[in-house]
C-alpha cells in the first residue's frame, strides 16, 4: 500500500518538478539575452521547435 501511495505521490510531484525546472530554465535563457553572440558564432543558421 504504501509503495502505491509513494507512486501516486511521484506521479503528482513530477509535474512540479518539470515546471519548475523550465522555469529556471527560461530565466536562465532570458538572463543571457542581453549578451552580444561570439565572433565564432555570426553567419549561423539556428532552428527552433515550438509547442
């Protein structure tokens, strides 16, 4: 019973967890932003996927 319980637990827990690791995520990207692109990286191509 109680390993069906700790699952059900996870199972509600893992949402925060992602939720909260995107979120430092895009701070972390929107923190950067301000910074200018190396000399190598100029002329690059950058393809993004979104949701």
């Amino acid at each position: 019973m109680l390993q069906l319980l700790a699952g059900f637990v996870g199972l509600a827990v893992l949402p925060l967890v992602v939720a909260a690791t995107m979120n430092a995520t895009e701070a972390f990207r929107t923190a950067s932003v301000g910074h200018p692109p190396a000399v190598d990286l100029t002329d690059h191509i950058v393809l993004m996927c979104g949701s």
